[in-house]
C-alpha cells in the first residue's frame, strides 16, 4: 500500500481479518517496519493531534473528527464484538539499546528467560485489564511518557527504541475456553 492509503483502509483490508481471528482464539502479530520518519507512529497510533492529546481525548471524539491508527480501530473492534465471558489484558514494552522494560510501571527493566518449551518470556512484565478504548488510551498515554526520545536528523521526536504492544484475550467458557494474543510490534 502506498502512503495515501488511510489508516481505516489499512484496518478493513489488512488488520480487520487478523483481529477477527484474535477474537475466535488465533495467536497473531502485526509488525510496523520502516526507517524513521516513514509514517509507523501515524500508522499505529494515528494522526499527532491523537498523539499529542490521548490525554483529553474521549472515545467517540476519537472516531469522529481524528484519524486513528490501527492500533485503535483494532481495539475498537474487539470492544464492539467482545462476549461477556471474555477478558482483554495489555501490556506496553519498549527494547532499547539491547534492554527490554515495561513502559507501565516506572522504568522497570525487564529480564530474559527461557522456559522448558524453548520459548522465550520477559520476566516482571505488568498486565492491565481494559474494559474500554478509552482505559486502552490511557494505558498507551502512560507508556508513550516513559519511552526513550532523542531528535535525529530524519526526525525531531523520534522514539530510538522498538515497542511491543500485547492484548491478551481470555475466554472462559467450560471446554471451548482459550487465550489468544494479538502483538503489535512497532520497529524503528
């Protein structure tokens, strides 16, 4: 897709599709890859105005006037179509100059281990249960103040580090219970 393509077109044709298979139990990743200044905070989180204001920013304000990004058509998504027996958990993580730390609790760096599966898990990360896109605003809001800045010569608000935004799902309901993970990750 080319750089005039809207962020909701991007949702319907590329994201909408994985967030529904989020919602039915499939483990899914959404990777944001490209130099700085090529558009992935505008494309994740959405137009500055957004950004700048996630603060004083109201849900239906949000879909209104503004133009999200995916991250919050997604979520808007799961909200609409959640059942009552689901649960949605988030976790906001930022990898720096080789460390990892949990962008929601106050510079907590994190450890690497692996488990007898072979797979790999951040140890001391924090969950937070969201109910709304507005608790989402305010967990993105929290993370967004903690992460790394530096100016560069591309540009004066870049980041200089990786993010990793996870929703976790549960259903419970007898023998069909599962978790399902959607990642989002966010390369510089």
């Amino acid at each position: 897709m080319d750089s005039k393509v809207s962020n909701q077109t991007i949702f319907t044709e590329l994201v909408k599709p994985i967030t529904e298979g989020f919602l039915e139990g499939i483990n899914d990743t959404i990777i944001m890859y490209g130099p700085t200044g090529s558009g992935k905070t505008y494309t994740m989180l959405g137009d500055e105005r957004i950004r700048k204001n996630l603060n004083e920013i109201t849900e239906h304000e949000l879909f209104l006037n503004n133009k999200p990004g995916i991250l919050l058509y997604a979520l808007d998504y799961i909200f609409k179509h959640i059942q009552y027996n689901m649960f949605l958990n988030v976790s906001y993580i930022e990898v720096y100059n080789d460390n990892a730390y949990d962008l929601l609790q106050e510079k907590i760096e994190l450890t690497v281990s692996e488990q007898e599966s072979g797979k790999f898990v951040l140890k001391g990360v924090k969950e937070h249960i969201v109910k709304s896109v507005n608790e989402v605003i305010e967990v993105i809001r929290k993370g967004e103040k903690n992460r790394h800045y530096a100016e560069n010569v591309m540009n004066r608000n870049s980041s200089r580090s990786h993010t990793i935004f996870q929703v976790k799902l549960t259903k419970v309901n007898g023998e069909k219970s599962f978790k399902s993970e959607m990642v989002i990750i966010y390369i510089n």
